[in-house]
C-alpha cells in the first residue's frame, strides 16, 4: 500500500527496493518458472518472483493499492472484462482505446453485454448511467488518441457511492498525474508498455485496487489466464519506472511547448492536448490531473496520402504506433482498423526526452510541406 509521506518522485525511486545487508541495491531478474518445493513459491505463474513482487509494490506505493503486473496492458483490461457476467450492462468511455473497444465489442457479441458508449466529457451521462446499476464502468482519461478528458474523481466517487464497479484506464496519465484509486475507482490499470516502461522495450500490464476481494479474483484470473509479466519484462518495467519522473515532467514540458507551436502552424487545424487553454478538456484536466502529459494529437490540412508522404520526411521523430518511449514517435492514427471517429488526418504524437528545438524543427520542416490554413 501507500508509502506514507514520500512525494511520488521519491516513491518511484525507492519503493520495491531490497533492503537487507548485504542484498543487491536493485533486484535482481529472476528467470524461472519453478521453485523448490517447500519454501513460499512453487510456480511463478500463479505465484510471481521477487521482480515481479517488487514492480508491484513499487506500483502499488504509487497508487495507493496492490498493484497485479500482466504479460501487457490488454491481458491487464482482460483480467477485468473477464469478471463480468453474461449479459452485463459495461458503460464504456466512447473514445476509449482500440483495443479495449474490441474487447467490448467481442463481449458484447460473445456474452450478450449491453454497452453504453459515454463522451468522456459527458459527465452528467455517466452520472446517469451508474445509477442504473451498471456491472462496469470503464475510464480512460485522457484517452487514446483524442486526449478527452473525463471527470475521474466525480465519476468515480459517484460511482463508489452507488457500488458500482469501476475501472480507470490510467496509461496516459501515469500514477504521477492521477490516482484514481483516491477518488473510489475500483481498478487502476495501465499499458506498462508506455510511459512506465518508458524505453519501447517491453510488453507490460498492470491492474491496480485497494480492495482485498478483487485483488485476490485478479490473482485467480491471472493464475487460469496464464498472462504473468516475463521475468525481464517486470525488471525492466521496474527500471523505467524509476526514471518515469524526470522523463516525465521533460516529456510534458515539451509537449507543452510543442502544442503552443503547432496551433500556430499555418498547416495545422487542430491541437488537441489538455494542457491547451483553448483545449476542450483543459478546466476538468486544471482540476483532475496534476499535469496533461506528454501525448498530444493534431489534425493537419491536406489528404490522408499529403499527410503521410509528409511524415516520410521526418528524419528525428519516428513513424511508430506505440508510445510513451524516450523517443518520440508519432502515428496518423485512422490508417488502423476501429479508428471511425478518429479524424482522417489526426497525427498522434507521443513527445520523447529530445531537445524540444530539435523535435520542432524537424516536425516543422515536414508540415511546412503541406497546404497553409491561409491559402485553402
Ligand atoms: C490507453 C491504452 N490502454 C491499453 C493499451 C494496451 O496496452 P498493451 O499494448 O500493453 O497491451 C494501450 C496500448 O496502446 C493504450 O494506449
């Protein structure tokens, strides 16, 4: 559980570390599948290694709960959709990530699920929709990749109030920017892949409660699941986390400066980032998140075809679909299947640890390629 009076940048830093004379300063990777028999493990599957149990406690410091690492971030929203019954009522965030989409769709298909798609923004929807009693509520805020934002701590203390389970996709945000856990949300989950791995080297997930019953579902889920973090994978993920401050508030400050930058290109339509004044999310994120992060979305004049031949002439920021890297990477993100209301020319770019003067430039010199607002 939570560490108490250690600002989160400590925790990262600290939390999960050995602690006995004479141990290693950092854990060490545990690569088995089996123990001897007698002692407290027998087999890492269903009883973790000492990596994994330290990447959880780390996580679990910084979110205020016990925190369960999965093989990535959709067996992590797996181990929850897989609680539901047949015939559940899912109240789901409308722009919430593709993946989790499908999954939805697929319960609704297989399991007779009925869904109800929510704006993020739409809080008296979401409001209305847990008073009928859903079986699941599920946040993600912001949201990949329109970056809406949702109101977390009054959609979940709504939805704690009424016993209603309710789950927040916290990738974007990470535990530094928000802690839904604190506001009554059941499940905290994250992509580890992203910001907390942090180096586009591993496949990770994570499912984050405070409450013992579901902590102890999830360890079941996981164990007949079978969908355990890697021994190298949980390793690294622990490494990138405790960097994830700085890298973090770097990423974000140059997001910030980047938005700033784009809404004034004259090839640019639209900057979506929540830490944007004119952003329709920017007073509920000033509220709910303790910074907008480091993604943000643009839309651009031109055809999808102008936009992406214009993406070939980067030469610093990589065409790549996954984020939250030191590097920065950017993706036109309706060229994916289940990307409909996604706008055809919205770039998604996930702002790395570079000089912000070096990312500008070369962004610049490839928009400076497409037709200026002025002249369409
Ligand atoms: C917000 C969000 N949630 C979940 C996932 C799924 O994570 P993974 O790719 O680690 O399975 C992603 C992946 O892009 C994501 O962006």
């Amino acid at each position: 559980m939570a560490a108490d009076n250690l600002q989160a940048e400590t925790v990262a830093v600290t939390a999960g570390r050995p602690d006995q004379p004479g141990e290693p300063l950092n854990v060490a990777i545990h690569p088995t599948s089996n123990y001897l028999q007698g002692g407290e493990r027998e087999y890492s599957r269903g009883d973790g290694t000492p990596t994994i149990d330290a990447f959880e406690a780390a996580i679990g410091a910084l979110e205020g709960g016990w925190a369960l690492a999965f093989a990535s971030g959709m067996a992590a929203a797996s181990a929850v959709f897989d609680q539901l019954p047949r015939g559940a009522i899912v109240v789901v965030a409308e722009g919430c990530y593709q993946g989790v989409a499908a999954l939805v769709d697929e319960g609704a298909e297989r399991q007779g699920w009925e869904v109800k798609r929510v704006a993020s923004a739409d809080t008296d929807r979401w409001l209305s929709l847990i008073d009928i009693g859903p079986d699941l509520v599920w946040l993600e805020s912001p949201s990949n990749p329109m970056l809406e934002v949702a109101d977390v701590p009054g959609i979940c203390s709504a939805a704690a109030a009424a016993g209603v389970t309710c789950a927040v996709d916290n990738t974007f945000a990470t535990p530094l920017l928000q802690r839904p856990l604190d506001h009554g949300a059941t499940y905290s989950i994250h992509s580890a892949t992203k910001f907390i791995g942090g180096h586009s080297d591993l496949l990770g997930g994570l499912v984050v409660t405070a409450d013992p019953d579901r902590r102890r579902s999830l360890e079941q889920r996981r164990l007949l699941g079978g969908a355990t973090i890697g021994a190298l994978e949980a390793f690294l993920a622990l490494r990138g986390l405790r960097t994830l401050p700085v890298r973090l508030a770097r990423s974000q400050a140059s997001a910030a400066d980047l938005a700033h930058r784009l809404a004034k290109h004259s090839a640019i339509t639209t900057v979506r980032f929540p830490g944007l004044a004119t952003d329709p999310g920017y007073t509920v994120a000033k509220r709910t998140l303790s910074g907008p992060g480091a993604v943000l979305s643009f839309e651009t004049t031109g055809t999808p075809q102008q936009v992406d031949a214009t993406l070939d002439g980067l030469s610093l920021i990589r065409v790549a679909t996954s984020l939250g890297g030191v590097e920065s990477t950017l993706e036109r993100r309706a060229r994916l299947r289940g990307q409909n209301h996604v706008p055809a020319t919205l770039i998604r770019l996930s702002v790395g640890c570079e000089h912000v003067d070096d990312l500008w430039r070369d962004l610049s010199n490839a928009l400076d390629h497409l037709p200026s607002t002025e002249i369409r």
